[in-house]
C-alpha cells in the first residue's frame, strides 16, 4: 500500500441513500451537493443525479448515479465522499444492490409523515445483509402532518434500527444538511486497508459511449488505476489501454489515477458492448488477481413481446437493446417470431415500471416506433395429484 493510499482512505466515505420512492432521497442528494459545492446554486437543478428526462418527468430514480465531493468537517479534516445514489422504485431493486456493493455504510431516508414502507424495509435488509452501517433520518419534517415519534417506532420495530438520537431533516428546506454530513463522517466507516497493491475493481455499471465506447463506472477496492495501464476484465480476458479516467463531482471531472476507496469512470478504448459486464473485476493485465464476488442476478417477474413498428427496424431494435442491456443487466431478451406481428423480441422485466421505461427509452433515445404485446407472468400449477 503507499503513503498515499494510506492517507487518503481514513478520510474516505462511500455511502448510498435507501429510501422508498417519493421519500425525499433526490432532494436530500441535492442539497449534499449544493453544500459541498459540486455544483453553484446557479447550476442547480431540481433532482441533478437523476440525469435521464424519463427521471425528471416520473420524479423517480431509475439507474444509480455516482458523484464525488469533498467535505471540510467541524474536526478542521476534508473528507471524500463518495455518494452513489439508488432508485427508491421496486422494479429497480438489481440497481440498489449494485450501488450497496461499492459502499461502507448507507443513509435510510423515511418521511415523517409517512413512516417506513416495504420498499424501504427490502432495501434496508439488503444493505444490512451486505454489512453496511445504516443510519436512520428523518425527512420532511417541515410538513405539518410530519409525526416523528410514530416514524421512529417504525424503523424500531419493523427494521431493527435504534432511534434515540435519530437526526431529523427538512432536504426542501435544506434544514439539518450539515448536522446529516457529520453524521455520515462520524458515523460511516472508511474502506478497508488493504495490504495488496494488486488492482481489483469492481464494475458497478457500464454505458455505451458513441465516441468513447464503453464507459465503466468503478468501484477501487485494491491497488490503483492509471492511465495508460493496461487492464482486463476478468470474466472476459482482454487486454485494453485505459484512455480516461475520472469523477462526477456531478461534472465528469478527469483524473491521472484512481486510488482503493474512490469511485470513478474508467475508458479503455473497448468497442465491444460485452467486453466489461456488470459484476465483473478489472484487474491489471500483468499482475491479475482473484475476481472480486458479483451480483446476484434477479430473474424477470413480467414478459412482453417487443416488436418494430416498421419490420425493417428490427437488427436496429436488437441493437438498441443490446446497448440497454449494457447498463440494465436486469432486462433479458430473445428473439421471437409472431405470425402476426413478424420478427421481434420477447423481453423479461422485473416488473411493469421497468418494461415501460424500457419501451420509452427505445422511442426516445434510439427513435424507434414499437408494438408491446400484453405482459404475462410465468407460474407454476400444482396439480392435486401431485
């Protein structure tokens, strides 16, 4: 490990926000920016993480964002802070586990007013499960129905997480931002120190880059990344040169290196929409190492057929989906033949959310006109014969 590495990782933070949907997260992950000064007030937007129009017109977070900032505490200490934002909707739940894997601890974001709901309780257990810190707060306590004492209950009784001193916000308001940023220093404990100065970096999400190709969202668990190393993702055994690395402050900010404990964007040059899957361990092409655990990836609830309006848009609509199954590993498909429709694809989501924001980026970001048939559910008949 070097001196620089073991400097950095003390005051080194990776945390998420759970929350159920409409609790407030995004506008919690706002005001943190705002406060460390990732953006100025004039470059604020409402909901900066969630970067995709579809987020911004449903008021939900569909793919995990990351961004770095920096935080002078009240200790006189500036901390790093690695925030990874998740979606709070059922549907996107593949998308939170991803973001837990690269964190140490994670912020439980419940309204005041509505207390603790399912999709909170399943996240939670997830982090917990993961080994993370959680830290329970309260939000919206600026609306006048907010009841504290019966949210607190809540989280006691249906999650397990002890309230006595439980941090009570207004993220709207922006009232308790700094009181919540102690809490995150003091509270969330920094990665692990390796001994290894062995790269192992795990993919938590990739994207398909016209110009760059593509572009992997890491989290450095060991050793460090350069530019111009070369590097191989496990799974698939090519070499590549990375070209950039860097942050989201939320801006990409470019880097000349990548430490254990940050997480950043890595660009290798590499073309091939598979060539660096979700879950999968970088590592450095002359000095490899045992691939970090993936992810447990969750079957479809809901199947639809996916058609082409116009037949001849059919190889183009397996392309747009080969490029949203690149950053969306919980969308699985297949060719399909219909007699009535013609050539198409079958499609398995995690559920009706999902399939729709699926059917709406293919229009949107890749101006394709589709046929979505009935949704179906796969089940199972037992027979009373046995």
């Amino acid at each position: 490990m070097t001196d620089s590495t073991e400097s950095r990782i003390p005051l080194t933070r990776n945390f998420s926000i759970i929350a159920h949907i409409d609790h407030g997260k995004s506008t919690v992950a706002d005001r943190l920016i705002q406060r460390c000064g990732g953006l100025s007030d004039r470059e604020m937007a409402d909901q900066v993480l969630d970067s995709m129009d579809l987020e911004r017109e449903r008021g939900i977070t569909i793919k995990s964002q990351s961004v770095a900032l920096h935080y002078e505490a009240r200790d006189g200490l500036t901390y790093r802070l690695n925030f990874i934002d998740t979606p709070g909707h059922v549907d996107f739940s593949y998308e939170v586990s991803r973001s837990l894997a690269g964190c140490e601890g994670a912020l439980l974001i419940v309204d005041a007013a509505q207390g603790v709901e399912a999709q909170s309780v399943a996240n939670c257990y997830a982090a917990i499960e993961q080994g993370l810190e959680v830290i329970p707060v309260l939000n919206k306590m600026d609306l006048p129905q907010a009841d504290a004492e019966r949210a607190s209950t809540e989280i006691e009784s249906l999650i397990g997480l002890p309230t006595d001193n439980i941090l009570k916000i207004s993220a709207k308001r922006g009232d308790g931002i700094d009181d919540l940023l102690e809490l995150i220093v003091n509270e969330i404990p920094s990665p692990s120190a390796s001994e290894s100065d062995k790269l192992r970096a795990l993919i938590m999400d990739s994207w398909f880059d016209r110009y760059a190709g593509v572009v992997s969202l890491v989290r450095v668990f060991e050793g460090a990344i350069n530019v111009g190393d070369r590097i191989v993702s496990h799974s698939v055994g090519k070499e590549h040169n990375v070209e950039q690395l860097g942050v989201f402050t939320p801006r990409r900010e470019p880097r000349e290196t990548l430490h254990a404990g940050d997480v950043g964007y890595v660009v290798a040059g590499i073309k091939d929409i598979h060539g660096a899957p979700v879950g999968d361990t970088l590592t450095s092409a002359k000095d490899t190492a045992q691939p970090l655990p993936g992810f447990e990836r969750l079957k479809p609830q809901v199947y639809a057929g996916l058609y082409p309006s116009d037949p001849d848009d059919y190889e183009p609509l397996g392309r747009a989906l080969e490029k949203l199954g690149l950053n969306d590993a919980s969308l699985h498909y297949e060719t399909e033949n219909s007699d009535a429709l013609g050539f198409g694809y079958r499609c398995g989501f995690l559920g009706m959310l999902h399939m729709e924001i699926v059917q709406e980026r293919i229009e949107r970001e890749y101006e394709l006109d589709v046929v979505v048939t009935a949704p179906s559910v796969v089940y199972e008949v037992l027979r009373r014969d046995g």
